[in-house]
C-alpha cells in the first residue's frame, strides 16, 4: 500500500535573508516554521517539508495562567472598586472593566517574564 504524501497549502509571511516564514493552518490550529527559500516555489508544499523547518514564534499556551482569573478575585476587585449593586455597575462599567484589565494585566505580565525567562522557547512536536 503506497503512502500519499499530503501537500499541505501555505502562505509566505516573511523573508529573512535566505530563508522565508510560512505559515499554514491544520486541525490544530495555524503554524508558523523558517524554511530555506529555495524549498518553497509555490503556495503549496509537503507536509514533512514543513516539519524539517525551524518552529517559528513561542508557543504562549505553555506559559498562559489564567487562575488569577477565578470568581472570588473578581468579586473582590469589584467590591473594592464599589461595585455592589446592578445599579453601581450600569453607572460604573468603566470602573468594573478596570478590574478585568488589572487581573488580565496580572496574566500577561506573568507570561511575558515567564516567555523571556526560557532562553529556548518549546517546539511544536511532529505528529
């Protein structure tokens, strides 16, 4: 039984030297791998092409903690910025946003630390 090699299409996102960055979307989600230029010739190429290229970005999910995000730490940023009653929400939306934003803010700092921390950021594994 032959294997059939899937021909996976892809866009060029960028060019760095002798190299290009193409990007492509499966399943999973949407890639990015570094490949040699002269590999790609057209907005199509091998699935296992892509694979021998060098995984491109940081993969956020590994550093994405969204526990600050939990009920009683927005219940407590509303309360202290007065939001008690629907009335005080309808009348203080942008007060209460503030609180998301603080939490999301928290979140975000903490990725970027830990993202910076990693001098060699993990790799999307073959499948």
């Amino acid at each position: 039984m032959a294997c059939e090699l899937a021909l996976v299409p892809i866009k060029v996102v960028k060019r760095v030297g002798q190299s290009v960055v193409v990007e492509w979307t499966d399943e999973d989600g949407t890639w990015r791998t570094t490949l040699p230029a002269e590999v790609v010739q057209d907005s199509e190429i091998y699935e296992t092409v892509l694979f021998e290229g060098a995984s491109y970005g940081v993969l956020w999910d590994s550093y994405i903690d969204v526990r600050p995000f939990s009920k009683e730490a927005i219940y407590e940023g509303l309360k202290r910025a007065g939001i008690w009653t629907m009335e005080d929400m309808r009348l203080n939306a942008a007060k209460a946003l503030k609180v998301f934003q603080r939490i999301a803010g928290g979140i975000f700092n903490r990725m970027l630390q830990e993202a910076e921390r990693d001098n060699q950021p993990p790799r999307r594994s073959e499948p």
